[in-house]
C-alpha cells in the first residue's frame, strides 16, 4: 500500500511542477503582452504564437531544454522567416490571394519538413510562423509591411522562448543533470531489490515463496523501463546544459548505457525463474552451489551500491578483494546436468555472470571502444546539424511524408481561408504544430486533438464568462487548467497530443485581450480546427492508404524472415558472435517496428474490414520480443565460449564439431518451422491460395507434398521428441567435453565454470527458442482461423501447398 501511495504522490509532484513552470512561462508572456512597455507590446503582435511557443518547448522541459530550444527557434526562424521575408518582398502583399498564399505555405512546408536532421520541435515552430507570416499578410493586404511582419512574428517567436528559460531558472533552476542523477538514483535500488527478489526465488524452499518474490519483482521491472527512458531522455538534456555550466563538464553523462546493460542479464534472470515456475524450488543447487550464489549476490550488492556513489563520474572502482570472492563463487560448477529442468539453473547463474561483468563496466569480450561526441566538439554541432539536414540524398521515405504535410497544410490554410477569411490561420495552425515524427494512428491522433481542442476552448469561454471584469483573475484560472491537463499528457486516453491541445485552447481565450466576443471566437476556431484536421486526415487516407492492420502482418512476415537469418547464424565457430549480434540488432529493429504498427492497427476504425486480432498479434510480439533477448543471450555465450577457447587450446576444434553438428541439426528443424511462418503470413488469403492452385491446375497432395518437404515439421508428438532428443544430444556433448576438462589449478577451474555456465546457457536459449516457436505458431493459427473461421486450419498443409504454387 505505501508503494502505490508513493507513485501516486510522485505522479501529483511531477505534475504540479510541470503545471507550475508553465504557468509561470505563459504568465511571464501575458505580464509581457498584456502590461509591458507599449514599445515591446507593439513588435510582439502575435502573442497567441508566444502561448504556442511556450507549450512546444517548455511542457515538461528542463534547463538544458530549454537551452536547446533557444537554438531551434533560431534555427526554425531562419528556416522559415528569411524565405517568407523574400517572398512577400518580391511579390508583395497586395498581390496576394488565397490560392498563392496556400500555395507558398505548402511550398515552405516542403521546405521545412523535407531535410531528415531536423528537430521535430524546430519543424513544428517553423511550420507555425510560415503559417502566421503569409495567411496575416494576406488578410492584413496593402497595410502589410514585409519587413515589420516577418520581424513581429520572430519577436513573438523569442518572447516565449525567453519566458520559458526565465521559468526554468526561477524559483529556482531545474537541471537536468540533477533529474538525471535522481533518475539514476532510483534505477541503481530498483536493479538491487530485483536482483534480491530474483535471488530470493531461486533460492527459495517452498514454491509459493518464489512465486511471490517472482511476481513482487514484474511491477519493478516496468517501473524500471520507465526510470530507463528518463535517463535517455535527460541525457540529452545535460549536455545542453555542460556549455553554460562549467561545472557539469566533468561529470560522466552517459550512465543510460551503462544501465542499460544491467538491464539485460536481469531480464534473463526473470526469463530462468518464469520458464521453471512449474519446478519451483529449484533442486540442482546444492549446498555449496547456493552458498556461491549468496555470496555472489551479496557482492554484486556491493557493486550496485558503488555504481549508485559514482554513477555520474568518469571512472568507477571496485574493490579488488570483491571481484575475487566473486570469481571464487562460480568455480564450484565443474560439470553439465543433461537433464532438461536443470537448463534454467545454470542459465541464472550465467545471467548473474553477465551483470557482473557489465556491472564493473568490463566487456564481456574485447570489443571495439564506441566513439562519443558532445554537441559543441569534433566537426561543431552548428555546422554539423546544418550539413546533415542537407547533405543526404533524396528518396521516397523523405518525399512522402514531407509531400504530405505540405499538402495537408495548403489544404487545411485554403479551405480555412474560403470558410473565414480573419480566422484563416486557426485551421493551419492546428496541423503546423502536431507535425508527427513517424507514422500514427490518424483517427485516434485527430479524435484526441479535436477533444483537447474543444475541452480547453470551452474551459476558457468559462473563465471569461466568470472573470469577465478582471483580466488579472482571468489568467490565474489557467492555473488548474494546467495541473488538470498535466494529467491529461501523461494518460493514455489523450496523450501528448490532446493535452498540448487542450492546453493551448484554454491559454488562446484566457490569456489574450481584443480578440472579439470569447463564444465566437471559440465557435470560429472550434470549426476552423476541424477544416485543419479534416484536410490532414484526407491526405493521410489518399497517401497512406495502406492499413495498419496489413502492413502488421506483413511486418510479421518480415520479422520471421530475420528470424531465420538468426537462427541460422548460430554457430560455435570463430569469430561468429559479430554476425550473429549484426542479424539480432535488425531483428530488434524489425520487432519494434512490429509493435508500433500494432499499436496504431489497435486503435484504427474497422469500418467494413474484419477487427484487427490485437490480443493475438500482441501475443506473438511478447515471443518474438523473448526470441531476440534469447539471441542476445546466445551471443554472449558463443562469445564467451570463442574468448576461452583460446585458453584451452587445439584440442577445443575436437570438442566443438560434435556440438557443432547438433547445433546445424537444431537450425534445420527451426529454421524450416520459422520459413513456415513467413511463408504462411505473406499469404493474402487461403481463399487466394486454393483459387491460385484451382487456375494453375496443380492437384496438391499432402501425402505427396510429404517427400519435398520433409524438412517441415509441426512442433508437436514425435516431432517435439526429436527436438527433445537434439537437446539431449547437445547436452551429452557438451557433458563429455566438460569432463574430459582436468581442472589442475584454481585458474583452470574458473575456466571450466565458464565454460559450463556457457555451454548451458546455450542449451537453454536452444530449448527455450522451441518453447517460444511453439506459443508462435498456436499464434499464427489463432491469427488464420480468425481470419478463416469456417476452414480448419493445418500449418503444415497449408505450407504444402503454398511450396506446390510456388515450386
């Protein structure tokens, strides 16, 4: 209970600080476009886009942020106002209609969003000015002075720049590198009390006290994710601060990679004890085993605790007398079990291995040292942000979606324009700012921004109805708003879209004078942001017809076909563990890729199409996520394996080709399965299957099909026999190698541990990608007979006949 009262209370606390810092960013803007001189208030025209501003950098922004944001102003200002400033020079405002000026909006739209390397935030406040500069142009006309519009809008542009560093320094300044070491605080007693818990359960008496510390440990394993993404998030942060504040350049700044690391044998930690929960408690650990492996928690404790004292410097320190007793604690395990229920046993000690290693910060075997740069070293990031926004080539993946905002936002602008001609802005407006840097699900994303939109508008025509003689009290009102829609970011309902929505409503009625009756200002933007929003989703729907839905499970499709890749790459022969880490690294990729077009098929309208199968579909990328930190894990190992093969010698190559013939027998039995798969989800239908074979005229038998495609085989009866035997076989190698292994000497004998805590890992990352196979095709069949449900659904018949088509 205390646990969920303290999330609950570090919830309200980042929230009210988040409210509270903009609130003190838009009232420093107000106190300046509402009070100051008359001097300053005449060149900041535009205070709406001061508002915009301040909610684009400064919503949950600490001071490097807020630094950082001073440059993408600069830089979006010079992107988007030079080009502008020309061209109402050249062409002049009278000159000016509706179809010229949506015309130059989309072509500086192009201009903008077209090079790859800039900022989404520099993006959307560049797209926000072209907007401002050409549609005022045009309803001002003849009275527009080019030089004095162009500089009223980059004034508006620094005022909310300005307010939001002023917010950031006052009270008092909020530092990244201060969220940072909390950050990083927290995660170091997160790994230490899961690493407890995970020890706690493999050593436990009873069953369900392992349980228990087991599911104790899942809800820190998310809260860990989480602290991990702030760390990533903050790190950005402080090196923006690292220019200004001397004393920040010596600190270390990167410990997300390091923790990062640490992150990954105690998943593998929570794979062991999850995959022998029906065996529980573990029975292979005998006495002087289990007391190695408290000593050697006991120790990694230590480390955890050094690594908390010098996260954020250069170098970290451990005694030497530690690393001793730890290397001490593994040398009892001189021999192999063959039996199966044992495999998750060794696997944790060899996870527990891993975080020591990584722990110290040593490599697991020598790498090569990774470059780092810093935002002010090296080639200068000035010039270096300019010349790769310039330097790629042009290609479809940049043209598209840049084709596609500028149309959107010369759409959303003429139509704007036809409905109000003085309210013109507030339909392009809208779309300027949620520029998206990747593909999103577009009814939700435009649902949840219409909502915020309207929420927050309403919100402000209240507050001037009840305020109404007190402009002073009026503008307090946004106060709650602020802490209310805070909550609203960080929800899963609106999201950041439809909090910064809502946000930017209320501040646009409450936080401006003169503008008109606040009801019909609000009724104007309310229709003018559905014009924007509406253009913006016909676009997306004439350009990326392609639905979520399809493009999952051709993605799906696409992750069996690295899958193969991998798991053929799995060898005991030298120098393999570069190629196999290559193919896992683009695996990784291929399922996070996977998962964001699930998320957006989740969440898309079906209309006529049959439901997207999302429990299913997340099902199978729960095992594909499992299948890639399991080939993470047989990396290590094989690499491990090849380090201390050195130390053993040329009898090593005799040992390996046994276990190297059981590992090839291994690869042909999954990888013909994982083929399956890829060949079974590129499938339109099963209807267009038996229509190909029906025009072809190619009479399909299973029996016959039998000798073509022998190697297919279903993951079931004797089948899984055979995979069972492979393994036994592995194991029975692996065992007589072992002992054929005489250990003389103390160094001799931790070389033989490792190679036991290697050569088991192996056996259970191989039994365990079975495992994971076996939940992927009951996926896939789920998946078809959803799909299919009056046919019955046979992998292996269907795999036959799509050999015969295509054969």
């Amino acid at each position: 209970m205390s646990a969920a009262t303290d999330r609950a209370r570090a919830v309200w606390l980042r929230c009210l600080a988040s409210a509270f810092r903009t609130a003190l960013a838009c009232t420093i803007v107000g106190c300046t476009t509402l009070y100051g001189p008359a001097s300053i208030r005449h060149h900041i025209a535009f205070p709406a886009f001061s508002y915009v501003t301040v909610i684009l950098i400064g919503t949950d922004a600490t001071l490097g942020d807020a630094l950082h944001g001073c440059w993408l102003a600069l830089y979006a200002t010079v992107q988007s106002v030079g080009p502008a400033l020309l061209s109402l020079w050249l062409i002049g405002p009278a000159m000016l209609t509706s179809g010229t000026i949506s015309l130059a909006v989309a072509l500086g739209a192009f201009v903008v969003v077209f090079p790859e390397g800039t900022h989404l935030v520099a993006k959307r406040i560049a797209l926000g000015q072209i907007v401002i500069v050409y549609v005022v142009a045009f309803i001002n006309g003849v009275h527009t002075e080019a030089i004095m519009h162009t500089l009223h809008v980059a004034a508006s542009t620094a005022i909310g720049v300005l307010a939001c560093v002023l917010a950031l320094l006052l009270p008092y300044p909020r530092l990244a590198c201060w969220e940072l070491k909390l950050n990083c605080e927290r995660l170091a007693e997160n790994v230490s009390e899961r690493l407890n818990l995970y020890v706690k359960a493999i050593c436990a008496e009873d069953n369900a006290l392992a349980l228990t510390s087991i599911s104790q440990a899942k809800p820190l394993a998310v809260a860990g994710a989480k602290l991990l993404q702030s760390i990533k998030r903050y790190q950005e942060s402080v090196k923006w601060e690292r220019l200004p504040l001397r004393f920040l350049r010596n600190l270390y700044l990167t410990p997300g990679e390091r923790l990062q690391e640490l992150e990954i044998p105690l998943r593998g930690m929570e794979m062991a004890l999850t995959s022998c929960t029906t065996s529980l408690p573990v029975r292979i650990l005998d006495g002087e085993t289990k007391h190695g492996l408290v000593q050697l928690v006991e120790n990694v404790s230590l480390i955890q605790k050094q690594i908390k004292n010098c996260l954020l410097r250069d170098s970290l320190t451990v005694p030497e007398s530690n690393a001793d007793n730890i290397a001490e604690s593994h040398q009892t395990l001189q021999t192999i079990s063959t039996r199966h229920q044992d495999l998750p046993s060794f696997f944790f000690l060899f996870c527990m291995k891993l975080l020591h290693c990584k722990s110290l910060g040593k490599p697991i075997t020598p790498t090569q040292q990774k470059g780092s740069s810093t935002p002010c070293k090296q080639t200068g990031f000035f010039k270096s942000t300019w010349m790769s926004n310039w330097s790629t080539s042009v290609s479809s993946k940049r043209l598209m979606p840049a084709f596609k905002c500028s149309l959107s936002l010369g759409l959303a602008v003429l139509f704007g324009l036809i409905y109000s001609k003085n309210d013109g802005y507030w339909s392009g407006l809208p779309v300027a700012i949620s520029l998206a840097a990747a593909r999103e699900a577009t009814f939700k994303v435009a649902n949840v921004k219409a909502q915020g939109t309207v929420l927050g508008t309403v919100y402000g025509v209240f507050g001037c109805f009840v305020f109404e003689r007190y402009l002073s009290i009026r503008f307090i009102s946004l106060l709650p708003w602020f802490v209310v829609t805070s909550f609203l970011r960080h929800s899963k309902t609106y999201g950041q879209a439809g909090g910064i929505s809502a946000v930017i409503g209320a501040v646009l009625v409450l936080g401006r004078k003169n503008f008109g009756p606040p009801s019909e200002f609000a009724i104007a933007r309310i229709v003018e942001t559905f014009i924007g929003l509406s253009c913006s989703i016909m676009v997306d729907l004439l350009l990326q017809p392609t639905r979520a839905s399809s493009l999952a499970k051709a993605q799906l499709s696409k992750c069996f076909e690295t899958l193969s890749v991998c798991i053929g790459s799995i060898s005991l022969a030298a120098n393999n563990k570069t190629t196999l880490l290559e193919n896992q690294r683009r695996l990784k990729l291929d399922v996070s890729e996977l998962g964001k077009f699930i998320g957006e098929a989740e969440v898309e309208p079906n209309f006529w199409f049959l439901p997207f199968h999302s429990p299913c579909y997340f099902k199978l990328l729960g095992s594909l996520s499992r299948l890639v930190d399991l080939l993470l894990f047989s990396a290590d190992a094989v690499g491990l394996l090849e380090h201390e093969s050195q130390k053993i010698g040329a009898s090593w190559k005799e040992y390996v080709t046994k276990l190297d013939g059981d590992l090839e027998i291994f690869k042909e039995m999954a990888g013909s399965l994982v083929k399956c798969f890829e060949d079974v989800t590129m499938l339109l239908s099963l209807e267009f299957l038996e229509k190909e074979l029906e025009n072809k005229n190619i009479s399909h038998d299973l029996e016959m099909g039998k000798s073509s495609n022998r190697n297919i085989f279903k993951v079931s009866g004797s089948d899984e026999d055979k995979i069972d035997s492979v393994t036994s076989s592995y194991l029975q190698h692996s065992k007589e190698m072992v002992d054929k292994f005489h250990a003389a000497d103390e160094g001799e004998r931790e070389l033989k541990s490792q190679v036991v805590l290697c050569l088991s890992a192996l056996g259970f990352c191989m039994s365990n990608l079975i495992k994971e196979t076996k939940e992927i095709e009951k996926g896939i069949i789920e998946i078809l007979q959803w799909e299919n449900p009056s046919k019955h659904i046979d992998l292996y018949e269907i795999s036959c006949k799509i050999r015969a088509l295509y054969n």
